[in-house]
C-alpha cells in the first residue's frame, strides 16, 4: 500500500456531505481505493491509528454501519470503546453534551456518532477538541454511505459524472436520499428521487433532482438502481394503504429492471425489506451490488478515519 502520507482533510470533522466540496470527496475515494487492498492482506491492519482512541457513540440501533466502523478502526490498529443509549447513563436522563464531555475526560481522538436528532454531530463538533464523524442523524445526512455508494459507482462506471442515478423509496425519511443527493450532483450526475408524493420531502425542489411519482419513467436508462426501505419507524402514520399496493406499484421486480440500461446496477443501504421495495430475484442479482457496497464501506471509513488522522507516515508502511 503506497498512501501518500502527505495528504489529509483539511477540517477536524466529516458532518455531512453538504459541507465537503468536489476535491475532498475526490480525495477520499482515491484513498478508499488504495486502502482496500488491505482487506486482501493475510494480516488485515496497518498501524495508522496506534496509540489513538474511537468511542463508537451510537444512539440508535445499527448494524452495518458500527460494525463497519468497528472493523475499519480494528484495521487501522485504534483502540475503540463502544457506546450504546442503552444500559448507560443516557437511559437515566443525561444529556448528550454531559455523556460527550465524560468521555473527553478520556482523552479520544474521535468519536463516530449516530443520533436521532438531526444537527447533534454538528453540535457536539462544535464543543469538544475530538474528529467527529457522523454515522447519521435523524433524517438529515449519513455521510459515509453517501460516500461508499459513491466509491461503489466509481468501481463499476469509472466516473460518478454523467450518471443517471435512481434513488427511489421512502425518500422523506432518509438521510442516505439527501447525502447521495449532495454528493451526486456536486461529482456532475443526474438524480432521479421516485416516491409516492406522500414520501416526497417538502423541500425536494431545493436538492437539484428530478422527482418522479411512479418508478417506470424514471428507470429509462438508468445507470444505478437504489432501492430505499420504508422507514416505518419515523412515520407517525401509514402513508400509503398496504405493503402489498407498495410493492406491486414500487418495488424493483425483474420486469422493471429490464426499463434500466443494460449495464444498470442495483444498490440497497440496507436493512432491506424483501418482498416490499425490492423483490428477491433483484436483490440477489447479477446485477445487484449491494455486498459490495457493504466490503466498501470498510475501505471508506478507514480512509475517514486516516485523512482526518493528518495522513500518518504509518499507513504507508507494509507489513
């Protein structure tokens, strides 16, 4: 691995992507791609992070994105400490500032937060010396996999400019709509939103997408197929009349892919919901991706993690 120990983020933080610009995502992606090859490796770590400390905070319940996490700073040899809402202090009433400047007493060099209230990673980076990477907050952003999704595209398109990429589903609720949203267009592709018009969000005029309230237009000729849950969670009522009627006017079936490019891929964030926005045989594909995205998200968040580290000249060097 020949990662150029000179080049870093210049911020202290990675919120969102609405506050990366071209460059810096470009730099991360050209990192990812070199740090991959780890994972291929007999030893899987390199020693970039040895001697630095990563407190997972998570405050809503995840999977791949705090395991990915917990492997990529496993990979970068950091010493991690794992926090959940549950069974700690949180669940008795303290507050995210107090939990925040407890475990600064620490002395962490990062914190990787998940929250349910959109702008906590934004604040809490405001208030403590530490890196702080969003793993999502609320329905606002998830800057990560905004930025595996990305790095997936490249792999199979070469470039994420000119694109035409269909992110459909529960696209109100989802902070993985509006980080792809940013991030797509700021790299030149075209994104297409499909929803019924009760999962639109109030302010998708002002995401610079096309919105389409049937999936049949908008998979003409597309390059990439994302397919969203329905986040039944963050709903405070049903916004269409049954999962069957969902699935039979919005899930992605073999008929409809067939509507997409020849070279179209499919992608899902996960967790999916087989059956409702997805049907089996799409999911398991040849044309689906969505294993890969979850291999690339290691190799995306270890970039992260070492482009905010400064670059350290320890990457570099081979096991």
């Amino acid at each position: 691995m020949a990662v150029d120990s000179a080049t870093a983020l210049a911020r202290k933080d990675v919120v969102g992507i609405s506050q990366l610009d071209a460059g810096e995502i470009q730099l991360i992606l050209d990192t990812a791609e070199e740090l991959l090859e780890v994972a291929k490796r007999p030893i899987k770590k390199v020693p970039t992070l040895r001697g630095s400390t990563v407190v997972n905070l998570f405050m809503e319940p995840s999977t791949r994105t705090r395991f990915s996490f917990e492997v990529a700073e496993k990979r970068l040899s950091a010493d991690t400490l794992n926090f959940s809402s549950s069974g700690s202090s949180v669940s008795k009433g303290e507050t995210l500032f107090d939990t925040a400047r407890n475990l600064m007493a620490m002395a962490p060099d990062f914190i990787v937060i998940r929250h349910p209230n959109a702008g906590a990673p934004h604040r809490l980076a405001e208030v403590v010396p530490a890196s702080i990477i969003n793993a999502g907050d609320g329905i606002n952003e998830h800057p990560t996999q905004a930025l595996l999704d990305a790095f997936t595209m490249r792999q199979h398109f070469g470039s994420l400019d000119g694109l035409k990429v269909v992110i459909a589903g529960d696209i109100r609720h989802s902070r993985v709509a509006r980080s792809n949203a940013f991030l797509l267009r700021k790299m030149g592709a075209e994104v297409r939103f499909v929803a019924p018009a009760s999962l639109l969000p109030l302010e998708v005029e002002e995401l610079g997408v096309s919105t389409f309230v049937r999936l049949e237009p908008a998979l003409e000729e597309a390059d990439v197929v994302m397919m969203l849950r329905i986040q039944l969670e963050r709903q405070k009522r049903v916004n269409f009349p049954s999962m069957r009627e969902y699935f039979d006017f919005f899930a992605l079936t073999p008929e409809r892919l067939r509507l997409a490019a020849d070279r179209a891929v499919v992608m899902h964030p996960g967790p999916m919901n087989r059956g409702v926005e997805i049907d089996s045989l799409v999911a398991d594909g040849a044309q689906s991706v969505i294993l890969e995205q979850v291999t690339n998200g290691v190799a995306i968040r270890m970039a992260i993690l070492y482009l905010l580290a400064g670059g350290r000249s320890e990457a570099a060097s081979d096991s």
